[in-house]
C-alpha cells in the first residue's frame, strides 16, 4: 500500500516582479520518506522551501503540509513541522537548554513534558554534555547541531531542512548526515534542500533536480544515474587543447560529454567501444546527473 503524501505541490509558481522563481513545479514526498532538492544555487530550492512555511506565498498553484492547506492552514502545519534554517539565527546569550525551552513552550510542549522534551532533543544533537553552554561559546558544528534539535524539540512529523551543512568541514558535516540519518529510523519525513550532490546521494531516499525554477528530474538516485548517466563514465585528463579534441570527436560519435576541471568525462562509457581514446573509467555518478541537467558543477 502507498504511502500518504506528507507534502504536496501541483502547479507551483512564485514570482518577484520580472523574476520567475519557481515555474509551475509539481512534487510529493511521501510520509516517512527523505527527500532531497538539489540545485545550484538560484535554482529556486529556498524559495520553495519558504513557500513550505508560508514565509512566501504562492502566486499560483497549490501546496499541502501534513494534510493542511497552505497558506490558510500554514499555522498548524507549522505545529507539526520543525524547520531548520539556512542561516543561523540563534539568540547568542542564551544557552543551548534555555534556548529549547523557548522553543518547546511556543510549539505548546505541555509544561510536565518540556525537560523531558529538551532532554531528549540535546541527546539527539549530541549536545548534552553542553547543555548549559552560552551558544556563543559553541562551534559552527555545534551550533548547527543545536539548530537541528530546536526544530525536533516537539517530535514533529516533518522536518524541513534548508542547506543544513553548508559552510562546515567535511568532519562535521559527516556528523550531521549521521543526524539526520537517524531520523529516518525514527519514521520522520525529511525535506532537505542542498547543492552538495554526496549530501543528496548519502542520505535522501529520492531527489528531484531543480534548475531555473522547475523540477528537470525526479527519483531514486540510483535510477536518475542510469536514466541520465549510465553505468560508467570515461574521464579523460590532458590540457585544454586536448580535452576540446576529446569533446569534439564524442560530439561526432554522438557522445555526451561534460568538462569537469582538468577532465573531460565522457557518459555512457559501456557505450564507447571502439572509442580510441585513453582514460580512466569509473562508475556514474549522481554529479555526471546534476551536470548534464543543471550544467552546473557540484561543491
């Protein structure tokens, strides 16, 4: 039996004056599911994300949350719904356990249940240790960490993730993957939004490609690198002259091609027999996929 949607998009639109922000998406997450929108940047993933909290507001089109209507009834679907911002906009003096407090008394956390509540939710961020820490005595990571558990301080169903590891070192974001990770097993539906394609492929159950505002892909990381990508992929490595001679011959055979640094990575590899050009072959990835329908290379 199919899973109820958690989120639902059909014909979404979002304009600023001239600009076309999102155009026309339609996309479902299914309850339980982790979902990743990856994009480059300025390919309308915040903005749907915004839309996603009632923060900006449809100009066409319609969107549910958790079975509520938005934007009329954003209010309760924000009580069921933690969010996780892009940027950090933590109150500097107050402590990690004062500031989940806070946040457990305005989602309605009953009051006998609200250290229990924060209790938990430091456990889950790994923060307990330094609970009654001031944040700005707290590391980018741990901040971070701390912003993942105010949004899960009131058990929500959903919870939104907007860029949750950008700008931090591969270590600390390897902690968070194993964060967010954990709550797939908890049965929490994930949206996360990023331009880290290893993010996407690490920890989200389907992605849906997002460039110039629209939705150019939709599935399972491993079926969109067979459908777009393949099995293998040929990387060619040389200077500029040769890797334009290596394009330009694929492009007479018909090849798909995409320059990438040094490299020149030929798609399709199980596919060049008889291609006499020497290289290296590796499996297809799901960065061969973003850059072939975005056109933009991955961090």
């Amino acid at each position: 039996m199919s899973r109820r949607a958690a989120i639902s998009l059909r014909g979404v639109r979002k304009r600023f004056g001239p600009v076309v922000a999102v155009d026309g998406i339609d996309l479902e997450v299914a309850e339980g599911e982790c979902l990743g929108l990856l994009g480059p940047n300025g390919a309308g993933k915040s903005t749907t994300m915004r839309m996603l909290t009632a923060q900006a507001i449809a100009d066409e089109g319609e969107i549910e949350v958790l079975g509520r209507r938005l934007p009329g009834d954003s209010k309760r679907a924000r009580a069921e719904s933690g969010v996780v911002p892009q940027q950090d906009n933590l109150d500097v003096e107050l402590t990690a356990r004062q500031i989940l407090t806070v946040f457990a008394r305005l989602y309605r956390v009953p009051r006998r249940e609200r250290g229990a509540a924060v209790d938990r939710a430091l456990e889950i961020a790994g923060l307990t240790e330094r609970a009654d820490s001031v944040v700005d005595e707290l590391s980018g990571g741990m901040r971070r960490r701390l912003l993942i558990a105010r949004g899960l301080v009131h058990r929500p169903r959903l919870v939104l993730l907007d860029e949750p590891t950008v700008g931090l070192d591969p270590q600390v974001r390897q902690e968070l993957w194993s964060l967010i990770d954990a709550l797939r097993t908890e049965g929490v539906t994930v949206l996360m939004s990023t331009h880290y394609i290893e993010e996407a492929e690490r920890l989200a159950d389907r992605v849906a490609v997002m460039a110039k505002g629209q939705i150019v892909a939709y599935g399972r990381p491993s079926d969109l690198v067979r459908e777009h990508a393949g099995r293998e992929t040929l990387e060619v490595y040389g200077p500029p002259a040769r890797l334009r001679e290596v394009e330009a011959r694929a492009s007479e055979r018909g090849l798909s091609t995409r320059r990438s640094g040094t490299a020149v990575a030929i798609l399709r590899a199980e596919d060049v027999n008889g291609f006499d050009v020497q290289g290296e072959r590796r499996a297809a990835s799901l960065e061969d996929v973003f850059v072939v329908l975005t056109g933009a290379e991955g961090e």
